[in-house]
C-alpha cells in the first residue's frame, strides 16, 4: 500500500498527497543564522531541525529519542560486531528515485570527505581515517552487496553504531555521478524524508509534505513555512506568525499572554545543556580552577526557578545513561584549592532575549567576582558567539549543547582532538584514547562508567563548567496546533510529521 | 464361582476307583440272580404251556383212542416251542408213570437247568405228569452279557474320567494352580512380602477357591500396594526434590561464592599493583582496566543475588516507557558471543513498552545466555517482534541449531531444573517467567529440529504519543 502511494506520488506532476494540505502550515520563526540542509555541513540545530525533515537515514529517532529503522528493513550482525548487513526496504527519494544501496556507500562516504562532525563518532567504520585522505571507496568498509543490502565494515565492535546511524547527520542523500562524494549539496536537492524543499530563499523557505510517513500524526503539516531574521520569534508569536517557541525563558507577563491565545507546552529541550567555555589560551588554569569552584550548579538551577530546569555535573545530560551526579562534581571541586586569584576574566554572552527572565552572565558575574578578582560581561549576537566557539577566539562563552543522537558519547565525541567541532579546547590524546576505547565496550552498562571516567578526565581540563540541563527554553506551541509529542532532545530532533495541526 | 470342578472331578476319579469292582460284582451277581429268576419264571411258562398242550392233546387222545396221536402232537408242539424260542428245555409227559412223549426242540439242554413237574386229571381219571426240564442258560448268558456290558461301560467310564481328570488337571487346574502360583508371587512382590503374609492357600479345598482367594489377596495387595506405593512415590518424590533442591542450594552456593570470590581476586590485583605503581598515566590505566573488571565481576554477582532474592520475594516492577529496539540492542550487547554467532534483527515495529527494563533485560539476557550456550559459538540468533494486541508486543528469540524435546519443554520454567548446562543455578528461565508474569505478560518455547529454539514473551506496549489514539494523548497547559 505504502509503495502504491509512493509510486502514485512520484509519478504525478502535482503530488495528490500534498494538494489534499494546503490549508494547515505551521510557521517557524528562527533568528538570522546561516541555514544549510546539507547534512554534513549542518553546524546549528536550526539546519538539523530542516535536514530531519527533509532528509532519512537507514535509521531514525522517534520523538522521544528512540531508536528506529527507517530506510533499513532488517539487519544483521556479524564477526562479533565487526560487520553489519543492512536491507533496505523499498522506497524512493521525493523525486522518485529509488534509492539503493550505492546511495547508501555515496552518503556515508560524504561525511568522511566533507570532514562531518559526526565522523568523529562513526571513525569506527572501517578505513574510516584512509578514506579521507585517499579519498577512494574501495578503503571505506562501506559495501553495497546487492541494490537493496549494504555491507558496513567496523574496525571494532561498536554498540553505537546504530545509534550514530539514526543520526540526522547520517542521512542517505541522492549522490550519483562517478565522483559521488565531492560537491555541494543544492538547497532543493530531493530527501527520502516526508517534506521536500520547494522554497529556499534567504528569508523564507516553505517544505511541503509530499509522502505520508508511518510516524504521521493524525494532521500533520502539510507545509512548513520557515522566516528567518526579522523580528524575534517571540514578536512574531505574539503577532500570530509564529507557532513555536524554543529558545527562551519568558517573563510571567509574556507567559501569560501566550497562555490567553491559546499557546501550551510540551516537554522539550532536557537534554540542552549550558556551559561556559574557557579558553586555556587566554585564561590561565589558576583561573579556570577559581572559575570552576566558584560556579555552584545547584544554586543556578535553583535562581533559574524552572521545574524542568536541573543542574549540569558532567557534560552528559542528567538522565542519559553515564550522567555525573552531586558527588562528582563535588569530588571535583575538592581536588582544587580554595583561593582567589587576582585579576580579570571577559564573560561573552548573547544579549538576553526581549521577555527573558533569567540572565545567565549576570549570576555568573556575581557568583564568580570577589576581591581583587573581576568579571566583565561581553555580549554578541548568535553568529557572531558560533565563530568565536568554532575558531576557537573567545575567551569566556556562554554556550549551548543538544544531543545529536541519544547516548552518552555523542556529546564525549566533541572532545575528540581531531575534530573542528571540538570548540571545548579540550586536547588530550589520553581523552581520545578512552573514546576509543569506549566504544569498544558492548556492555551498556561498563560503557556508561567508562563515559563517567572521560567526564571526569574533560573536565580536569577546566576548559568547560557545566552550567545547567533542560528546558530553561519553553516548548511552547500556538493555538493552531493540537498536539506535539514529548520531544526531550528539542525542537531540533523532532519529526514534525508527529506535530497535529488543528 | 461356589461349585468347583476339580473337587467334582476328583470325587467322579475316586468314586468310580472304588466302586468298580463291586459294581461288576454285583452286577453280575445280579445278573445271575435275575438270569435266574427270569429262567425259572420261563421254565414255569414253558412248564405251564407244555402242560397245558400236553393234557390237550392227551384228553383228545383219550376221546380218540389214539396215543399216537398224542406223540405226533407233542412233537408238533415241541417244533412249535422251538420256533418261539423255546428250544433249550426237554419235557417228558407221562400218564400214570409212563412217559409217553417226550419234548426235545434243541437237543441237550446245557446247565443249569430247572426241573418243574405238573400234574394234571385226565377226563379218564388217570393223572398226565408233565416234567420239564428248562436251561437257564440263555437268560444267564443274556444277563451276564450285559453285566459285562455294563462293567465294561464302567471300565470305559472309570478310564474316561481318569483321562478326563488328567486332562482337567494338565490343561486347566495346573495353570491355574500356577496361575495362583504366580498371583501370590505377584502379591507378594508388590507387597514387598512372602506368599505366606498374603494368606494364599496352597491346600484348600480347591484350587479355584485358591484363585479366588489369591486373586482377592492380590487385590488387596494392590490396594495396599497402591496407597504404599502413592506414600512411596511421594516420599520418593519429595527426598528427590529436597535432593535436587540441596543440591541446587549447594550449586548456588558454588556459584555465588565462585562469583564473590572473583571481584575480590581483581580488587585485590588491583590494590597490589596501585600500591606498587608511581606513575600518575600508567596508575589512572590499571585503574581503568581493573576496575572495569571488577565492575564486570561485580556486575555479576550482583545479576546472581538479584535471581536469588528475586526467586523468592514478591515483585515490585518499577516500570518506564521503553524503546523495544534499545532494549533489544541493550540485551545482545550486555552478551558475549563467539564471533562466529550471528544476530539477526527483524523488528520493523515502532513500539514502545512499559516495562521494568532492568528486569526484563535480565530475562532477555537469561535467554541469550542460554542460547548462546546451546548453540556452541555458532550459528543465528534473531530478534523478531510484531504487535499481538494494541496493547501488547510479542517479543520473540530464536537460536538456530538447537532443540529442546517436547517433554522438556514444559520443564524449562521450573525452579532448578537445568539439562545440559555446565553452570547456573537453573532459576534464569523461573525468574524470567515470573518477571514477564508480574508485567502481564505470558512467556513460552517452541523448539523445533529443523529450526531451532525459539523463546516467546508477550510484554505490554507503553503509552504512545504519535501515531496513536487521540484520547491516549498527552497536553499540558503551559507554565
């Protein structure tokens, strides 16, 4: 049934499916960033949010964060989890394209070539580190056995893989041609994901539904009209533009006048974690120890006054399997030295969001100042605090970190030296080794310690301070939507196919 | 049965041994009695018929003068005597003493013999003297005969129930006396007793009141035998049972002191070489990998104590929505397979479950352990899942190339019931039904030659948000 639809689909001019879903877009309000849906350039969770609606991978995350097969039908493992074949179930890319296992090898293969963030995480593939720089498929232990089964070769057991898979950075793309992993991805390029980009300008983009996906609500959008820049999502929620909210703390009189037209909230974002970042270059470790002591986790969470709000101990969300608890970070604050050193740290933050009630830099400056010892506040804009972390130029941030996928390590991968994305200053071929050799580990629950000793061994760095977990940022939805799953891992990990227009 | 045969049998035997010969005697001395009485009886006839015929005749002969003619009519008469069968008599017939003819119809009349006289007035008054001399021969010889007859008939007879009574007893009271041989031998086996304390009498008065009475003996043995035996087997079961529960107590014990001796072995490695160790990189190594050890071990020992405690105490589940295909993934990684085993996963279905998952990732690893073992370090295991009812999933575990028999099968949930394994305690399987019980669900094993074994569990589907029944769904007012 599902194939007729999608043949029926493919081969008309105007897709029936998406004529019957005019009448119910929901409407997307994201500030001025530089939007990709490549997914192997994607640096923002904006881009993630357009690329897992446009694009799919052999696997998937329900809303909750669960894993689930997608493009793949079954699967086997194989050599002790050194070898895996996958079959793909039948299905097409949005303009009709069956999509095979040489898309499969193609796509992998491009996240290595492109550099990837997420290649960190699946290094483990087979000649995953020879591949980039030969660039020749025959290296890759990636295999197309057959047009519908891929071989994926590991140089060890990995008991992430699938999960790193699921990843929207993973996502099967329609790659052809003799040179199938160089070039760019257009912004139009067809996806195997429910929604097909048909507009994308610097201002607006417009998906639009063109399949039905068996995690489809009972009204899901049948189009996605995405502004970006302009004014803030909040003006455009309250001038009734806008259907979603999820970046930011509102005062109690914005609350409620969301409240009285209609707006709710779903749970989101507990897996977003605040930190600050220090540069080790600009700060000295008396410094960062100081700042890392002073910076009392439980009090933030506590000033924050948010019930869904809980403090950061280790850099692994509070509920993801492998968290630190209190008596880590308390040990961790034991091992330093109780003094104050003299001098001066520049604390950059995004300046607060009209109607946000809570001001990270500003308990941060209290907590930390004392005599002698001085905090100055720096804002900037979004763009500008990305090209700070990323070229590693700033000297004290504030950040933000969601989950790419739903474990532990997507987030230790950040702290792999070899990486661009590892905007942590964290450089320790020790740290790397244990990466290494946790995702060795098959056991899930020898694997969450071990993820508890990296933590332990990042943040001895004193490069990071966990700050805290969870959504400080409402999920707040317009009256014009009646329903949307729990999306813990935020806005940008959820299928908006799941969301319920009205 | 109240009358016997072989009393009856016996009694015919002896009965016709002991009054054989008298009975020939008797007979035959009846027989010549009777000859006798019929012969004298004859005689008297014959007698009587002569004399009359002969004063007959004489009275006509003395009207006519002719004496001659009393002759010729004797003899007439004597030819007519012989024709009816009279012939073994003489007759002289005398008128005043002086014979005047005489009967002679055969000859010589052979002894005995019997003489009768009969006297007669002739009209002329002289007196007609009729003597007869008649044979008893005939009649003796007639009755003897069938004396003989008789006594032979007896003969035949006394020999046919010997025959008889030979046969009886070769054919029919020897098995059966062997029969009741055998029936007190039985009894008194059953009854762990002599033929003697089942009060089976070999002398009775016959050997079918024997059967009876043995075959009574025997029922009541095997009454008694019955309820003995139920005692017996009970007892029996029950001394295997505690056997079999000491023994698991005693493997238990192995098994747990073997597992608690091991995480302290790697602590104690562990604690020597960290005293010996000075540098800082290669202290924080041995840390890590001792203390994963011992983590493992520990890990182990504390999955053991869990089975044992949960083996016995009631079950609080403390149940969480998850995902069917992390907790799948969860239990093939916590085991360890050769590489040459093979894991296949068909699981298409998006469910959720409610379920305590520690717990059922113990039953899941209970199974794959236990499949593991059976397959030897090779062949398939397979993850297969499909939804049975809205509100249940059906998960199921196959191993290839092992089978369970049928009457095993029925066995595998069963406390301490362990066939083939080298270690365990044989509450895996116990437990695990209880888990999957205590969440509502049902747990089976299908085990075929040709495919293998396969383990199938029903558990509940948890609450879904997408994809789902409106109702079922979840809002919140914003805060």
């Amino acid at each position: 049934m599902k194939l007729g639809v999608l043949m029926l689909a493919s081969a008309t001019a105007v897709p029936a499916y998406a004529k019957e879903s005019h009448m119910n877009p929901l409407r997307i309000a994201l500030p001025d960033v530089e939007l990709t849906i490549d997914p192997h350039a994607m640096e923002d969770a904006y881009s993630m949010l357009l690329v897992l609606q446009v694009h799919r991978g052999l696997f998937r995350y329900s809303p909750e964060g669960d894993v689930l097969p997608d493009l793949v039908e079954s699967w086997e493992e194989r050599d002790g989890g050194r070898r895996y074949l996958f079959r793909l179930r039948d299905a097409t890319f949005s303009d009709g394209t069956k999509i095979t296992s040489v898309h499969v090898v193609h796509s992998l293969a491009r996240i290595f070539e492109r550099g990837a963030s997420i290649g960190a995480d699946i290094e483990a593939i087979k000649g995953a580190k020879t591949f980039r720089s030969t660039k020749r498929l025959a290296d890759l232990g990636v295999r197309a056995v057959s047009t519908r089964v891929v071989e994926l070769e590991l140089e060890r057991p990995s008991s992430l893989i699938l999960k790193q898979l699921a990843a929207a950075d993973c996502a099967i793309l329609r790659l052809d041609g003799d040179s199938p992993v160089e070039g760019t991805l257009p912004a139009t390029a067809p996806g195997a994901g429910p929604y097909k980009v048909t507009t994308w300008g610097a201002a607006k983009i417009i998906l639009e539904k063109w399949r039905p996906d068996h995690l489809d609500s009972e009204a899901p959008p049948a189009h996605i009209e995405v502004t970006v820049g302009g004014k803030s999502a909040l003006e455009q929620a309250l001038a009734d533009t806008n259907d979603v909210l999820d970046w930011d703390v509102l005062d109690e009189k914005t609350t409620h006048s969301l409240k009285t037209k209609g707006w709710r909230a779903y749970v989101t974002d507990l897996t977003l974690e605040r930190f600050v970042i220090l540069n080790p270059a600009r700060i000295p470790l008396e410094v960062r120890r100081y700042l890392f002591k002073k910076t009392d986790q439980q009090a933030l969470a506590k000033a924050v006054g948010k019930s869904s709000v809980s403090p950061a101990y280790g850099v692994i969300p509070s509920g993801v399997p492998g968290a630190l608890d209190a008596k880590d970070m308390e040990a961790l604050k034991a091992a330093i030295p109780t003094s104050t050193p003299k001098g001066k740290v520049r604390l950059q933050h995004i300046v607060g969001t009209p109607g946000a009630s809570f001001e990270f830099s500003a308990w941060l400056k209290a907590a930390w100042e004392a005599p002698g010892f001085e905090v100055e506040l720096a804002p900037l804009d979004h763009n500008t605090l990305l090209t700070d972390m990323f070229k590693g130029t700033g000297e004290a941030l504030i950040g933000g970190k969601g989950l790419d996928y739903f474990d532990g390590y997507s987030v230790l991968t950040y702290f792999r030296s070899s990486y661009d994305s590892n905007y942590f200053h964290v450089k320790s071929p020790a740290i790397d080794a244990e990466l290494d050799a946790a995702a060795t580990i098959l056991d899930p629950a020898l694997r969450h310690r071990r993820y508890r000793a990296i933590q332990h061994d990042i943040l001895r760095e004193y490069t990071v301070i966990p700050l805290v977990f969870g959504g400080y940022s409402a999920g707040l939805w317009s009256e014009r939507v009646q329903h949307v799953p729990p999306h813990p891992g935020g806005l940008h990990t959820l299928p908006l196919e799941t969301v319920k227009m009205r | 049965m109240n009358k016997d045969l072989m009393p009856m049998v016996a009694l015919l035997r002896r009965s016709f041994r002991a009054s054989v010969v008298p009975f020939v005697v008797g007979l035959i001395i009846l027989a010549a009695a009777y000859s006798g009485w019929e012969g004298y009886h004859d005689a008297q006839r014959t007698t009587a018929l002569v004399a009359g015929h002969a004063t007959a005749v004489a009275t006509a002969a003395i009207s006519s003068q002719d004496l001659l003619s009393v002759q010729r009519e004797i003899k007439r008469f004597g030819d007519a005597l012989r024709d009816d069968g009279h012939a073994r008599m003489t007759a002289d017939i005398s008128i005043d003493g002086a014979v005047i003819a005489q009967l002679r119809p055969s000859g010589d009349v052979r002894p005995p013999t019997i003489d009768l006289v009969r006297k007669s007035q002739l009209p002329n008054g002289r007196e007609l003297i009729v003597t007869v001399e008649t044979s008893l021969w005939g009649s003796v010889w007639r009755w003897l005969a069938i004396a003989m007859t008789v006594s032979l008939a007896g003969f035949g007879m006394m020999l046919a129930s010997d025959v008889t009574h030979r046969l009886f007893v070769h054919r029919v009271v020897d098995p059966m006396l062997d029969a009741v041989r055998q029936v007190a031998t039985i009894a008194s086996r059953v009854d762990v007793a002599t033929a003697e304390d089942l009060d089976v009498p070999h002398s009775s008065v016959s050997e079918v009141e024997d059967m009876v009475v043995a075959v009574r003996c025997l029922v009541s043995a095997l009454e008694r035998h019955r309820h003995d035996a139920a005692a017996a087997t009970k007892a029996l079961v029950d001394r295997e049972r505690e056997n079999a529960r000491n023994e698991a107590v005693a493997r238990l014990t192995q098994v747990l002191a073997h597992d608690a001796r091991k995480p302290m072995s790697h602590l104690k490695i562990m604690l020597s070489m960290l005293a010996r160790e000075s540098d800082p990189q290669r202290f924080r190594t041995a840390v890590g990998r001792y203390a994963d050890r011992v983590e493992e071990s520990m890990a182990r020992f504390d999955a053991l104590v869990r089975d044992v405690l949960d083996s016995g105490a009631s079950l609080a589940l403390d149940t969480r929505d998850v995902s069917l295909i992390d907790l799948v993934m969860s239990a093939r990684y916590a085991t360890q397979t050769a590489d040459s085993v093979t894991f296949r996963f068909d699981i298409s279905s998006v469910a959720r479950l409610r379920i305590d998952e520690q717990r059922i990732l113990r039953v899941l690893g209970n199974i794959l352990d236990n499949a593991v073992q059976a397959m030897d370090g090779r062949g398939v295991i397979t993850f297969m899942a499909q939804p049975t009812r809205s509100d249940m999933i059906t998960l199921g575990i196959s191993n290839s190339g092992t089978f369970i028999p049928r009457e095993d099968l029925d066995k595998l949930f069963t406390p301490f019931f362990t066939k083939g394994k080298r270690s365990g305690t044989g509450l895996g399987l116990a437990i695990a039904e209880r888990i999957v019980t205590a969440h509502g669900g049902a747990i089976w094993c299908e085990s075929d030659a040709s495919i293998g074994t396969t383990f199938w569990m029903t558990l509940p589907s948890a609450h879904c948000d997408w994809g789902c029944k409106p109702e079922e769904r979840r809002a919140a007012d914003i805060v």
